[in-house]
C-alpha cells in the first residue's frame, strides 16, 4: 500500500531530473556572448527545500464557528505535523519513513496511548482523518490489529504545495467528505480533475463549478 502512495511521487522525482538537464555547451557558448557584452551569468543557488506545512486557516474559522473541532482536536493536529508526509498528509515516522501505529504517535508527542486513540477516533468518525483498515481483520477480530495507516484531510492542514495533492489522497477526501454532507461548508475544497497526477485545493466557488460540470458529464 505504501508503494503505491510513494509511486505518485517518484514519477514526480522522475519528471523533475529529466526537467533539470542542460546542455552545458550550450550555456558556455551563451555565457561566452554575454561575457562580450559585459553581463554575467551565474549558476542559480538551490532554495532551501525544507517541509512546510499549512493551515487552511478560512477552513479552520469555519470549523470552528460551527464548533465541528475543539481546541484541543486542533491542537493535537498542528503537533503532529512532523509526522506528515510531503503531498500525501500520510502520518508516517519522520526517519523509517513508514505507517506509525496509535501507540508509537503516542510516543512521539509523549502523550498516553489512550488519550491519542479516543483524539484519533473522534477525528475518523469527523472525516478529519482518513484510516485504512482490512476488513478481513475487523470481520475476525472486530478491529484492526495490524497496520493501520491513517492520513490527514488536506482541506484541514496539508504538508505540501496546495496544486500537488496525491491523487489517492485527493480521491479520498472527495468520496468520502463527511463535512460536506454534515453541512460544515469550506472556504477551500480539494479537487482531483479526472486524468491529471496531482489533486488541488480550490476556492468553494471553484469546487462547486467543478461539481456541476461532472454531474452533466454523467
């Protein structure tokens, strides 16, 4: 499973690095004519490339005011941001890089394993956070017993560039969007056009533009 989300992303890499090759004989034979008429070119120096994450803060009034996420729902979410991954909001651990269990997040925020799991449930049941479950093991043991990757509703908080959503993340806020249907309107929507790599967070008016569009598709 973790595969496929990480498969989104190295066709990404993939696209940058052949983006990112130069002829070099051909930037010396330009420099050497810049060099002629008293200019200068210079090699551009990287950017610095660490993670961000950002808060759809007209999302968050929202919720809010509608009294949809307390303080402290919200507060457990801005500390968990270290544990985001880039473009897919997967709570992963920052250095395996792999799926965390309720109890090694607990860990992590030095918090009781229980108080985590009652905050996560309670953000699950909201559709804040998204778990896949196998249900062979709910059907046996009446809940998951093995790993249980969860990921953060993007339309919440996201770690990443707002139009490079992964498209399975994207598809999960969009089919399975509890706030839309409980009536919790957002400012900001996630959006996946059919066919493009990436999802998006687009303003309300867009989302619904969109809506409107596919349902006479249909």
């Amino acid at each position: 499973m973790k595969e496929a989300w990480d498969q989104a992303e190295r066709n990404a890499r993939e696209r940058d690095l052949l983006n990112s090759h130069i002829n070099l004989d051909v930037v010396n034979q330009e420099e050497q004519k810049a060099n002629e008429k008293g200019f200068v070119i210079v090699k551009k120096k990287e950017t610095n490339s660490a993670g961000f994450v950002q808060t759809l803060k007209g999302n968050i009034r929202v919720l809010i005011e509608k009294d949809y996420l307390s303080f402290n729902e919200l507060g457990f979410l801005i500390g968990m941001t270290d544990l985001y991954e880039m473009h897919s909001n997967a709570i992963v651990h920052p250095e395996t890089k792999r799926f965390m269990s309720v109890s090694e997040i607990a860990e992590c925020l030095n918090c009781t394993r229980e108080h985590v799991s009652k905050i996560i449930n309670k953000l699950i049941e909201k559709g804040i956070v998204y778990e896949f479950a196998n249900t062979d093991e709910i059907r046996e043991f009446g809940r998951p017993v093995t790993e249980r990757p969860l990921f953060v509703n993007p339309e919440i908080v996201f770690c990443g560039e707002r139009n490079r959503i992964n498209p399975t993340l994207a598809r999960l806020a969009m089919r399975y969007d509890k706030l839309e249907k409980k009536g919790v309107l957002l400012e900001w929507k996630v959006w996946l056009h059919s066919g493009k790599e990436y999802g998006k967070l687009v303003k309300r008016k867009t989302f619904l533009k969109y809506k409107k569009e596919q349902k006479s598709k249909k």
